[in-house]
C-alpha cells in the first residue's frame, strides 16, 4: 500500500505542480488521506521566487584601482633578501635584529612547567615569536651572561592552564649573531631561478608577479562589490529548503578542506548566512544571463585558463588538462559568464574610482 502510495505521489505531485505553473524547492511535505471517500494527500511545499530585476541605473559603485610601484617592488626585493639572510656570529651585546642563541628554563610559582625548557634556541629579537617581554629580556646581553627575567603570560594564551600567570625565566646567552643580507647582483638573481638578465630580469619578474596578484585581487574586491550592490538593489526571500541544501554543500567543502579533521561535528547554522548569499546571487546572477540573452565568451574561457596556467612550472599541460575535458572546462565557463555580468552591472551604474595600494591590497 506504501508503495502504491509513493507512486501515486511521485507520478501526480509534480504533473500538478507544473500544471499550476509552480516551481518547487525541495522535496514537499506530504499529509495522505486514505478514507472512504478514497485516496488523497495534500503537499506542503515552498517554491522558487521568480526574479523580477530592478533598475540599476541610478546607483553609484565605488570600483578599487592600484598600481605596483617601484617602491613596492623594491620592498618585495628586500623581502626576499631577508629570506636568505646568514648570521655572522659577533663579539658584542645583544641588539634588536640580532639573532640569539639561548638556554632556559621557566618557572611558574617556583615550579618548572612543561614546555618551559629549551636548550640551544635561536630567537630572532624583535621578530615578536616568543611572549611580551621575553625578547626584550635578552636584548643587551652578551655571549656567556645569564639573566633571570619576569614577566606575565597573556591572558589569552594558548596554555589555559598558564594563562594570566606570572612566570620566571633564567636564561642563558650561548651565542650573539647578526644579519647579513645577500648582495642585489647576479647571483642573487640566480638563486631564484633568473639564469639570464641579471638583477633587471628579477625585477622585471617580481613586477609580473606582483601585478597578477594585484589583478586578481582587485578583480575579486570589485567583483564583491558589484555582487553587493546587485543583493541592496534586489531584496527577496529565498526558500529555506534552497538555503539548507546550500549550507550543506558549504559544510561538506569545509570538511573536506579540513581533511584529518573532517570527524569534526559543523553545525549547519554557521553556514546558513553564506550560503543565503550565495543561492541568491545565484538567482540574480542567471536572471541577467536569461534577460540580457549573455552568452559565454569563449576567447574570455581561454584567457581565463592561461591566467590560471601562468603560475605553473609546466603552464601548457594545465591548459591540455582543462581542455581535454568539458567537465573540468564548465566552472572556468560559468566564472567567465559571471565575469561578463559583472561587467553589464558596470555599464549600467556610475562608477566612482577608488585609489587603492598594492600593500593595502595584497
């Protein structure tokens, strides 16, 4: 009888449904009525909205614009010379910048505590690794002098157990080293794979580098801004039911993401608000496709690959790999299709620049 019922069910909900030009989110909570009048069920369900789009031409968007600077350019130069920084051990006190090496021992109400002991640790001083005052313990010190500091662990520190807790550590200073930073020359340059061209060949590839991040970035803060705009200008409500199977999926993408931890229990209401977002979006987004008759661009696909290969050692087998199957091809399409709305949206309202920076951006 319950297979019969279900078939019944399965057979006429969505005949109906149709029929009444209704478009169904999720599966219908059904009430069956089995009397003797005969058989009947009546189906609680919520529907897709229909999206009515609303006039953007009076609206104003704020678009982020940057440049990569010389100066940027040489501040990500002195990044990677930092990188590759030797110590030369010195005869002298302690400084900040300079690397130490220590032995010491930690105490808490007089007691030693786990993980309060080391022997032979390089500290950077200045570089802020160790707890507040620690590294302005040592600095003054020099190879062989010992010293007992105190200080008080930070209240929301990572041990609960020695949170807010005033400590005492005796310290040994086995040895003082400072920096020595790699020479900007051909060598240099060498060791970062640039075998032609020098120090102007490794600047000329950092700028590259730096003005693809940038572009990526302030594709993505303008793309944000475009999609809040188009969420202020088109309130509606979605169905729950749409928004659960969203967060659902938002929860499994985490979890995986998470890989050993994916055991961990997520509950679905820290997803809800994204994914609220993320079906309506969803719905303006192809709204505009249907109205605007957008049609991907597949120039625009292809451009879109080799900035996705152009990071990569080997960038022609990423491009192979992405071509050799529509699968794989058909996120990059529907990236480039949204793309191509943010750009309609763009046209239609009045677009204010905003001057950004590569250090504010990136």
């Amino acid at each position: 009888r319950q297979e019969a019922y279900g078939e019944l069910i399965q057979s006429t909900f969505y005949e109906a449904a149709s029929g009444e030009k209704l478009n169904p989110a999720g599966e219908p909570k059904i009430e069956v009525k089995d009397d003797d009048e005969g058989f009947s069920y009546i189906a609680e369900f919520e529907v897709v909205p229909e999206v009515t789009l609303k006039d953007l031409s009076g609206a104003t968007l704020e678009r982020m614009t940057a440049e990569v600077s010389d100066a940027d350019v040489d501040e990500m130069l002195e990044k990677l010379r930092k990188q590759r920084v030797t110590w030369n051990k010195v005869e002298r006190a302690a400084r900040d910048g300079d690397q130490v090496t220590v032995s010491f021992v930690g105490k808490v109400d007089g007691e030693e505590f786990e993980g309060g002991s080391a022997h032979n640790v390089p500290i950077e001083l200045g570089a802020g690794r160790m707890i507040e005052g620690f590294e302005q313990g040592i600095l003054g010190a020099s190879a062989g002098e010992e010293r007992t500091i105190h200080l008080d662990f930070p209240d929301d520190y990572q041990a609960a157990h020695l949170a807010g807790k005033p400590a005492t550590f005796e310290i040994t200073v086995n040895e003082v080293a400072e920096p020595v930073l790699p020479e900007l020359d051909e060598e240099f340059a060498r060791a970062f794979g640039v075998e032609e061209g020098g120090l102007e060949k490794l600047r000329a590839d950092i700028r590259e580098n730096m003005e693809r991040e940038l572009g990526q970035k302030l594709k993505s803060k303008n793309k944000e801004k475009v999609m809040d705009l188009l969420l202020e200008t088109n309130d509606f409500t979605v169905p729950r039911a749409m928004i659960d199977s969203e967060a659902q999926r938002l929860k499994e993408e985490t979890k995986q993401q998470m890989q050993g931890q994916s055991s961990v229990d997520l509950p679905l209401d820290i997803f809800r608000e994204q994914a609220e977002r993320r079906v309506k979006l969803g719905m303006l987004v192809a709204a505009i496709v249907e109205e605007q008759k957008i049609e991907v661009d597949e120039e625009r696909v292809r451009s879109t690959v080799d900035d996705f290969a152009a990071s990569y050692e080997s960038p022609q087998e990423l491009r192979d790999w992405y071509f050799a199957d529509n699968e794989r091809l058909n996120p990059v399409r529907n990236l480039v299709l949204e793309d191509q709305v943010v750009d309609w949206i763009m046209n239609q309202v009045n677009v204010v620049d905003e001057q950004s920076s590569f250090q504010e951006l990136v």
